[in-house]
C-alpha cells in the first residue's frame, strides 16, 4: 500500500477547470504546501499567482486542445517560464499527428524542450490518448521522447476519457528505452486509481483532488 507522502510525491494537483478562480488556486497552493504535494498545475492566467506562494508550479500550455501554432506554445511556453514555473504541461498538436503530419508538434516541442532545458525546467507532452490506436500511440510516444520532453502524459482531461491500463502500459513500453517518463491523468479519483497507475510504472498522476487519493 502507498503511503500518503508516497501519493502526495507523485501527485501534481490540478485547478484547470474553466470556472476556477483565484481563490480555488490559493486555497490548493495551501494543501500543496501542507502536504508536500509535488506541484500545482494551473492555467497560464493563475501562473504568477501560484509561484507567489512559494509551491512548485505546474503550468499547462496550448491547453486544452492543443491547435495553437507552434510560435504561439513557444511564445506561452516561455512567458510561464519567465514568470517561474518549474514544469510545463504541453497539449501536443495530435490532430496533426493523427493526420499523419508530425511536423507542427517536432517545431513546438523542439523550440520549448530547448529553452526549457536551459531553464531547468520540466516538459510533459500531453497526448490524448483516447484519440489514438494503440500502435499509433506508441509511436507519438515515441516521437515526442525522441524531441527530449521528460514525461508523456496520457490526457488533458478534456478527451473522451484519461488514463487506462491499456493505453499507460503503451506509453510505458515504447518510452523505456528514453530517458522518458509517464504521467498518467485523466478520471484518477480514488486510491485504487492512483495505486493501479503507480503499480504500472508511472511516476506522476494528474488529478483535481488529493484527500481521496489517499489509502
């Protein structure tokens, strides 16, 4: 069984639904810093608010549908990184990947790898993987830790659904050989959510809650 700083490590708490206000994201800076979660993930807007109290910060870029240009996630990409944040969240163009056409997501994910490493900064390419066969996930998989992001995330939550076994034991096999790791997101609402995704090899869930999280 997984202890409570076990999930909370791992945890990257999320206030990204479309309604949230400020004080949503203060009052989850708050239960980040007394439970020593590992970040708050926030939209682009409440950014600067949340490095204000002093919590890892978690920022989502191109979100949630990912159909921005690439200078446009470039742009947003570094703004997050000037105002502070620690880690991105990046909604890869996978609707021009299920069209066959990678180049869009190689010039995005190029451009924020590059000026994110110099910042020692985190970036997590959100897939979506419901839209995705499992082949061809494997392969977005695949590309995106050939282009240096640090996770593959299985969804933004806005998808037809999140993460599953099939489609986080895909990501785990085709990212192994890379210096890649996965973050499963995406309908994780209980403790036998979190253990099943942890027990498979994920280092990181995504989620809007932490006390149910817990065992």
């Amino acid at each position: 069984m997984y202890t409570d700083k076990e999930i909370a490590n791992a945890l990257d708490l999320a206030v990204l639904r479309p309604t949230a206000r400020a004080e949503d994201v203060l009052v989850a800076c708050k239960l980040v810093r007394e439970n020593n979660i590992c970040t708050i993930c926030v939209a682009p807007i409440y950014a600067r608010l949340a490095v204000g109290e002093g919590v890892r910060v978690c920022a989502v870029v191109g979100f949630p549908h990912g159909n921005s240009t690439p200078a446009q996630k470039r742009d947003e990409a570094m703004a997050l990184i000037d105002a502070g944040v620690q880690e991105l969240d990046v909604v890869i163009n996978y609707g021009r990947l299920l069209d066959c056409d990678g180049g869009p997501v190689e010039q995005e994910l190029t451009a924020i790898v590059d000026f994110a490493q110099l910042k020692g900064v985190i970036v997590k390419a959100i897939l979506e993987a419901c839209y995705f066969t499992m082949p061809a996930l494997k392969s977005a998989a695949i590309f995106c830790a050939q282009l240096g992001v640090d996770f593959v995330k299985t969804s933004s939550g806005y998808g037809l659904h999140g993460a599953n076994p099939q489609n986080v034991a895909t990501l785990l096999q085709a990212v192994e050989p890379y210096r890649c790791e996965v973050k499963a997101s995406g309908g994780i609402t209980n403790y036998n959510d979190a253990a099943k995704f942890l027990d498979l090899g994920c280092t990181r869930l995504g989620a809007s809650r932490f006390k149910e999280l817990l065992p």
